[in-house]
C-alpha cells in the first residue's frame, strides 16, 4: 500500500511492524476535493488515525477484509 500523507506513511510504518491495536470504531469516506477515501479509526486507547488512500487502495483493502488470509497468532516452535 503506497502511503500518500505522513499520517499515511506511519500507520503503514506500523502494520508492517506488525503493531495490533484495539478498534473502539472506525469511517470511511470519500472526498471529493482531493478524491481520495480516509479512513478514521478510533482506537480504543489514544488519538484517532487517519488514514488518505486512493479508490484503488481502498477497494484492494475491502477485498482483503472479505477474504482474510490465515496467519498463526503463536510462533512455530
């Protein structure tokens, strides 16, 4: 996922560190000044996130969300 604001470029920072946060909530909407989606997401511990991403972006992470791959939560030991 290509980052296209700084706030972008952290929360993408941190999934790839595999950092997990508790979600109170989250939005979804699309601007139509910049034309892009932003995603909030309200953890339940801190400020909100804020993530700008493109419609492709957006649409590749709904796929994702609906067919989620299988990963090991304990590491082989």
């Amino acid at each position: 996922m290509e980052a296209s604001c700084p706030l972008a470029s952290e929360a993408v920072g941190q999934m790839a560190g595999k950092k997990v946060i508790a979600v109170k909530d989250w939005t979804c909407g699309m601007s139509d000044e910049i034309g892009r989606v932003v995603l909030t997401i309200n953890p339940t511990e801190g400020e909100p996130i804020l993530v700008l991403m493109t419609i492709l972006q957006a649409a590749k992470m709904a796929q994702e969300l609906r067919s989620p791959k299988r990963v090991s939560l304990l590491s082989p030991r």
